[in-house]
C-alpha cells in the first residue's frame, strides 16, 4: 500500500504546531512546578506565622496558673488562629506533651510526642498539608509548644484553576498560531507548489509554462530565476528542433532545386538574426544563398562577402555595429550571420551557427556533387546508348558474313572451326551490347516489357538442349516436376534471364561438371533454379553479384564478362514482378533462383 505523503504546507504547519506544542508544553510544566514551589512556600509560610502567632498569645497564659479561666482563653485563643481557612488544625501543648487547648477533643485525652527537638520547624504532611511547631518560650525557658497545620486544599484549587486557565490560554495562543502558521504556510509555500507546478508541466513538454512573479523578496527573485530557465530551455528546444527540421529538409530542397531562403530566414528568427546565407571564398566559386530581413539585414551581403573572402575559422566579432559569425563549410564556402546591434552571439548561439552552418553546406556541397555525377551518368548513357547503337550495326553485317562462312566452309574443318569461332565472338559481342543498351534503358526509365500467355517448359527444353550443343564438356540434366506453368510473360526477356543464368554456369565451372534445371510450381509462383558444380561465391561478394558492373572476384581471375548479365537478369525479373537469389560456398558450386508469379499482374517500367 503506496502511503501519501502530505504537502508541504502542511508538513510546514504541522512542524510550527508541533514546535508550538513542545514550547508550550515545556512551559506549562515548568510554570505548573514553579506555581506548585510558590503555593507550597506560602503554605509554610501561612503555618509557621500561624504557630508563631499562637505561641505568642499562649506565653502570658502559660505563665500563670492554668486554671479553667486560662484554659478557655486557650480555647479562644486556638479558635481564632483555626479561624483563617487555610489552617486545619491548632494546638497548645505543654512541655510534656499534654495537649491544654486544641482542636481535636481527642488530643485533651491524651499525650502526644511531640518532636522537641525540632524548634521553631516545620514538615511537610503525607496529604500535602504543612504543619508547623514553634516552643512558647518564657524568661525561664519553654512552657509549652504551639502546633498549627496550614492545608494544602485551597492551594491545589488554586493551582487547578490556575493551571486550567494558562491550558485554555495555550490552547487560544495555538489556534491564533495554527493561523498564523497557513498563512505564513500560504506566503512560503504557494510560490514553491507554483514552482513545483511548472516543473512538472515543463517536464510534461509545456515549455511555454511560466511562474506568477511579483515583489521583491527571495521567492520573486526565484521564481524570476525559473522563468528566465525556461524560457531560455525553450529556446534551446525550439533551435534544436529547427535543427533537425532543418538536417532532413535541406537535402530535399536543393535536390529539388527548391528555394533555400525560406530556411535560412527560420534560421535568422531563431537567433535573431538580420541576415545570414553562405558566400563564395572567391568570386565564381559558387552563386551566393543569402537572405536579409528587410530592411534591418539592407546592404549586409557585401559585409558578408568580404568577410567570407577572409575567414578561415568559425569566429565572432563585431563590425560595422553588427555581430557577425563566421563558419567555414565545405565547397569552399563560408556561412556568415550577421546581427544587427553589437551584442554577441552567445556560447549556445554559436552552437547552433556553426551546427546550420555545417547542415546547410553538406546539403549544398552534396547537392553541387549530385547534380555533377546525374551530368556524369547522363554522358555515360549517352555514350554507351551511341556507341552500342554504333557497334549493332557492323556486328549484324559480321554475324551474316560469319553465317554464311560457316556454310561454305562446312566440308574444310580447318577453316570451319575459325568461322565458327568468329561466328561465336560475334554472337558474345551481340549479347554484350544487347546489355548495354538494357543498361541504358534502365537509366532512361524506358525499360518495357512485351507480354503474353506463355509456358515456360519449351523455353527451358529449348535453352537446355541449345547449351547442350554449345557446352559439350558440361552435362545438362532438365527436371520439370508439374505438367504446366503458364503466365503471362515476356518470352525473349526470360531467354534472354535464362541465357545469362546457364552462360555463368558454364563459365564459373571451368572444369565441367553437371549443370541442373529444376522448375516446380510454389504456390501461386513458378520457381525455376540453375544449379551448378563450379568454383562457387563467397559470402561477401553474393551481397553485390546483382549490381551493376560488379563481378566476383574482380579481374583476379581469368573469367571474362562485364559485370551487367546478373544485374539485367535482376531487372527483368523484377520487371514481371519476381524476384532472383544466389546461394553458394566457395568450392560447392553455386544455385541462381529465379521466383515469377503465374499469376498476370502488371509489367513494371523500371526507372
């Protein structure tokens, strides 16, 4: 069971009661002491005055005869001290313990002991009652002995009442202090549960919180402190979030050749600012991004450019009455923020200058940089699209002539085995600039496909017994587990997939070997696999073998080929929605899997 802890005003009122109490109850004890001291004194006091007096009055009787005349002026005589109400009892004994007046009758009767030997004393009784001797005392010694007893049952009264009254004083002094103990309560603790407040609001994300404030005390200067806290935090909050605003719209922006000042004028009302932009180190390097804040930053940009000419570290100074910050950047580049007035930028300012200063060049120096290899890439196909339309032709008229070689030279086996290795080289050519015009397309996002209704067991049957043909040293084994796989495809592009797949496997087996064809249906997919024993991929190269011009290996072998039939045999196969994988181990050979769905589903253009 989670115990709530009170609040602390109320902790506050209790400690001040509790203080209250202990004072309170530490002088009660030591006045109800001091009174009891005082009323026990004056008890005393009242007995031994009261034995004095009798004793007094006893002597000139006690010196004559002590006939019933003395006797009865005894009687008067202890009546009159028993007349007071606070004494008890009285008494006139002789020297030897007979009692000649008192007023018990039973001391007539008979003789008491008294303590002689305690003159002029007095005791303190068991109920309370203080009793007093003194000795009548004539020119001849004593006569006889006064005893008087003062009671003690009209000071206890007194002390009761007295004491009552000083609890019902307290108990009024503690209700006017429990009052005063809120309201001293309200004015400590209000502004602290303020404070409290606003922290926890503050921690809740409602930067925008502030504290009542007023007067000059202790608490205002603290409450004034707290706001200026938050205020400066949300200010940091704001330019933080503008700074990842700012890390993931720059890049968008200049790759989409977007307008950058609107940023950098966010930037400017974050800090400030009249003006900020980055400036060329030398005049042609780069066009200027600057943006002034009409008209304070008016006439700033020139300020700017010859301080950019000049800086060659981030720094801060004043010129012109304005603050200036400058931060070098990459592309040989400065970003400048110019405030007007001469007050500085603070160490947090200077943070954020040089954290936009660095977004802003990046995203700048890696638009220029983008934009330069698009220019690149756009040249590259240009040319391979120019220079494999260029070669198409003269290999067409080759692969003619070579053609019509291999007929007339068919009875020379000599000169036949040449035109068929022409022939051969001619048809290599062909695919490689078949590629590259796939490259090109591609790029070009004009890639598309020509489908129909198909099935794919007589492509499979035809390629296998074609590559029979031309790859004597290898044995090609075909295994179709269903009857059928009809989808609608296009027809050369998967011979075209299906050639590369078997030409790699024919050229990564160098030492021959069985190369196998499986197809079976998975589901709603045809699943089609070219297994063979060959050198096999590493792990590390099987996470690029679909790019674009990458070969394993690289050229630390002897196996020819450009890099680009995987990755045509990658689009295409997407292209109608499917999808190739690789699986391998150096020495194990190496399975190439192609995944289409049977289902018709739109061609993809790829872009």
């Amino acid at each position: 069971m989670k115990i709530r802890i009170p609040s602390l005003r109320w902790r506050l009122v209790t400690v001040m009661v509790l203080a209250d109490l202990v004072v309170a109850a530490t002088t009660g004890f030591v006045t109800y002491t001091t009174q009891q001291g005082s009323l026990q004194d004056q008890l005393v006091t009242q007995a031994r005055a009261g034995a004095t007096i009798l004793a007094a009055g006893a002597i000139p009787i006690l010196s004559s005869s002590r006939g019933p005349e003395e006797r009865g002026l005894l009687s008067s005589l202890v009546a009159d001290v028993v007349s007071n109400k606070d004494i008890t009892y009285a008494a006139v004994f002789d020297p030897h313990g007979k009692a000649l007046a008192s007023t018990r009758p039973s001391d007539l009767t008979r003789s008491l002991r008294l303590p002689l030997g305690r003159l002029n004393g007095h005791q303190i009784l068991g109920n309370g009652d203080v009793q007093a001797e003194t000795p009548a005392v004539s020119n001849v010694g004593p006569i006889g002995f006064a005893v008087v007893t003062a009671s003690s049952r009209t000071a206890r009264q007194d002390l009761v009442r007295s004491t009552l009254a000083s609890v019902a004083v307290r108990g009024l002094g503690l209700l006017v202090f429990l009052l005063l103990s809120l309201a001293i309560a309200q004015y400590l603790i209000a502004p602290l549960e303020n404070l409290a407040r606003a922290a926890r609001s503050i921690g809740r994300g409602e930067l925008s919180t502030r504290v009542p404030q007023g007067g000059t005390t202790e608490l205002a200067t603290l409450a004034q402190t707290f706001n200026n806290m938050a205020e400066s935090l949300e200010q940091r909050i704001k330019q933080l979030s503008f700074l990842a605003a700012a890390g993931s719209t720059l890049p968008n922006t200049f790759r989409n050749a977007g307008d950058v000042r609107p940023i950098i004028a966010q930037f400017c009302a974050q800090l400030g600012a009249s003006a900020a932009g980055l400036v060329p180190r030398e005049e042609g390097d780069l066009e200027p991004l600057w943006y002034e804040d009409e008209p304070a930053g008016r006439g700033l940009a020139e300020t700017a450019a010859v301080v950019g000419r000049t800086a060659r570290a981030a720094a801060t100074f004043v010129r012109d009455q304005n603050s200036v910050m400058v931060v070098p950047v990459l592309g040989n580049a400065v970003f400048v923020a110019i405030r007007s007035g001469q007050e500085p930028f603070s160490p947090e300012e200077q943070q954020v200058v040089i954290n936009f200063a660095y977004e802003l060049g990046i995203a700048a120096d890696n638009a220029r940089l983008f934009e330069s290899q698009q220019e690149a890439l756009a040249v590259k196909d240009q040319f391979l699209s120019i220079v494999s339309h260029e070669l198409r032709t003269p290999l067409t008229t080759i692969k003619g002539y070579s053609q019509m070689l291999l007929r007339r030279l068919s009875g020379d086996e000599t000169d036949g085995r040449y035109a068929a290795n022409i022939d051969a080289q001619v048809t290599r050519l062909t695919r490689l600039v078949d590629d590259l015009l796939d490259v090109t397309r591609f790029s070009r996002g004009q890639f598309e496909l020509e489908l129909a209704r198909m099935d794919l067991r007589p492509i499979l049957q035809e390629m296998v017994t074609r590559f029979r043909i031309v790859a004597p040293r290898h044995s090609f084994r075909l295994d179709v587990r269903d009857d059928s796989f009809s989808g609608e495809w296009d027809h050369d592009r998967l011979e075209q997939v299906l050639n590369n797949l078997l030409s790699n496997a024919v050229k990564y087996s160098p030492d021959g070997g069985e190369i196998t064809v499986r197809a079976h249906r998975e589901g709603d997919s045809a699943v089609i696999s070219v297994h063979d024993q060959g050198i096999g991929i590493d792990q590390e190269h099987q996470r690029h073998l679909f790019e674009r011009f990458y070969r394993a290996g690289g050229d630390t072998n002897d196996i020819k080929g450009m890099g680009l039939g995987l990755y045509v045999a990658r689009r295409i196969i997407e292209a109608h929605h499917g999808r190739i994988s690789v699986r391998s181990a150096p020495g194990e050979g190496s399975e190439f899997t192609v995944t289409l769905p049977l289902e018709a589903q739109p061609a993809a253009v790829q872009t």
